[in-house]
C-alpha cells in the first residue's frame, strides 16, 4: 500500500495530431515500464479520446475542448482548477506556448518540455531539442519522459504502439457496413497536411480494381472530409467499400485490424493501422520516412527519394509532384502480393 501511495502521478499534455498521439503511446509505455505503479493522465483534444481508452497504459484523459486554432483561456482555466493537486510531474509534447499552460497554472510542481515560445516561466525544466539526436517524432517524444542524461544521446528503446481491440464491435461493425468474409485491404486516400502527401485518387481505383479482381474485399477508409474521394475510388466497383464518415476513430482500429494489409499516404490512420497490427504499405511524397516511419517491423515503404525530396510542403512547389505521380499502382500491388504470399516473391 505503501507503494502505491508514493506513485509517481504524471500528466502528459498531448499533440493534436492523429498519428502523433498513437505515437506518444511509446511514451506512456516507456513511463509504465520504468514506473508499473505510476498513473499516467492525458490533456487531449476530445477527438482523441477513443484512442486513447485503447491504451492500457492511460489511466485517464483529461479533455480539453478547445478549438483548432482557439486560445481558449478560459477553458484551460477551468481544466487547470480540475487537475490542481492530483499530478507531481508534467510532460508537454506540443513546443507552443499555449501547450503549457495548464500545467502552470494547475501548479504541477515539475513541468518539462523542448524549449521553444518563450515558455520560460511556464515550464521549470528546459530542453534543447536536437534535431539531428532527435531525429524522429516518437524519439522526441519518448526522450522527455527520460532523465536529461539519458535523452541526450538519442540511443534508447522506442517501444511500438499497440491499440487494445474489441471483437464484440468489430463483429457488429462488419454486420452494419455489410462487409464480406473475403481477405480485406484497407485504403487511405487522405492526409490532413495537404495533396503532396496524397497518392493520386486514379492511382488507388486502379490498385482497387486489382485487388476485388483477385478476390479481396477493399474499404476506404478516413473521416467525412475524405468522403469524396471514397466515392470517386469505389464508384461502381462491387466489393469496395467507401466507409468515409461512416465510422468513429475507434472503429477504425478494430476495421484495420481486420485487414490483411493498409495502402496508405503519410497519415495518421497509417499510424493507427500500424497500432492495430496490419502490415503497412507506406506511400511518401513530401515527406520523409525517416522522421514519421510507420512504428512496425511489418511495413513497405514507397518513397522515391527524388532529388526534390521531402519538401514537407502542402502543395507541390515545383507543380509536378512527381514524387507522387511516379509511383505506380503496379508497384503496391506486387508489394501487396508479395506480402500476401512472400513465397511467390
């Protein structure tokens, strides 16, 4: 009991991006593993919370519901009063100033983070982020949760991210969207960051039709802004599924989880894809494998390293987006194959 008293209580403020908080998983694990007793809470955008209720190692989310771009002084206010008293040590991901407010002002006595915004009085524990140390999302993330010493020269254990599933909603998702019994691919067509991430639309109808050719079931996959582009994949082909906008972030995990294998850009359902145990197929076009690599052992990387590249533009500077367009769908389906059957390799 003694024990449990003393647990470190650690508040970890999240990033606002998909695939970073599947990859701040490594973080919490990293802390679980030094610390089994330690009580872990999240402040994360309310959209994140079906994520992170599939992490065992969350023991809980602290929502904050402010918007994309809002201040929300507030809001952080308020959750800060909540949260006073109850955690020893914080961890802000996020270098924005706004990032660290909470644990300020909830007067978390050790707050650490990557020096950046003049935070200065809202963090007691400074750290010089090297880039070409830290060259990584994930190592920069699990390197907070680190002694300084032992961050510092970049060599330690990345821990995979690894998402709970739920059998019971998977078998009641597949009965609601009417999917199949055959083996499933999971497509998706979608980056928030912008189309220089994004493999062309015609590019994954072909590889569709392929594959429903050879006997798998495909399900597009992304949220309601993507719903579109599901239609313009799908239409008239049986045995696509367009399941934009027709699933929460939860069920996302359990769906591909389902399939054998994910074709995806630089997104964050590649991470999630990755998190749930699918073999990944990685398409990168303005941005680099080797800083927001899928965290799997079991992943194809298609990237053309063209002399371009990575910009880590939205949009294509040089209006060609060859990085992209060079990439052929008869390239991921012999991937496919071969991960489906690497004998025939």
């Amino acid at each position: 009991m003694a024990e449990a008293a003393t647990a470190e209580r650690i508040l970890v403020v999240g990033p606002a991006w998909v695939g970073d908080m599947v990859m701040a998983q490594s973080l919490f694990k990293t802390l679980k593993a030094r610390q089994p007793r330690a009580r872990i809470g999240v402040v994360a955008p309310a959209w994140s919370r079906p994520i992170l209720e599939r992490m065992a190692e969350v023991d809980e989310v602290a929502g904050l519901e402010v918007g994309h771009g809002e201040f929300g002084w507030a809001t952080r206010r308020q959750l800060a009063a909540e949260l006073r008293g109850r955690f020893d040590r914080a961890i802000i991901l996020p270098r924005s100033w706004k990032a660290a407010l909470v644990p300020f002002l909830a007067r978390i006595p050790r707050r650490v983070g990557f020096t950046g915004e003049q935070r200065y009085g809202l963090l007691n524990e400074r750290r010089h982020l090297d880039k070409t140390v830290l060259d990584q999302t994930v190592k920069r993330f699990v390197a907070l949760g680190l002694p300084a010493d032992e961050a510092a020269g970049g060599d330690f254990a990345l821990p995979r991210p690894a998402l709970r599933l739920d059998s019971d909603n998977l078998a009641q998702l597949q009965e609601r969207l009417g999917l199949s019994a055959r083996p499933a691919i999971a497509m998706m067509p979608g980056a928030e960051y912008g189309p220089a991430k994004q493999w062309p639309l015609a590019y994954f109808r072909e590889l569709a039709e392929a594959l429903v050719a050879r006997g798998h079931e495909v399900r597009v996959m992304g949220g309601p802004k993507d719903a579109a582009a599901g239609d313009e994949i799908a239409e008239g082909i049986e045995g696509v599924h367009n399941l934009c906008g027709k699933t929460r972030l939860g069920d996302a995990v359990d769906l591909l989880a389902d399939c054998a294998q994910a074709v995806t850009n630089d997104s964050g359902l590649m991470h999630v894809a990755a998190a749930a145990g699918t073999r990944i197929q990685a398409v990168y076009g303005s941005s680099s494998p080797a800083y927001t690599p899928p965290l799997t052992p079991d992943a194809d990387i298609h990237y053309l390293a063209l002399e371009c590249s990575p910009c880590f533009q939205r949009t294509c500077p040089l209006g060609h987006t060859n990085c992209l367009n060079q990439l052929s769908p008869q390239r991921l389906l012999r991937a496919i194959l071969a991960a489906s059957d690497p004998a025939s390799s």
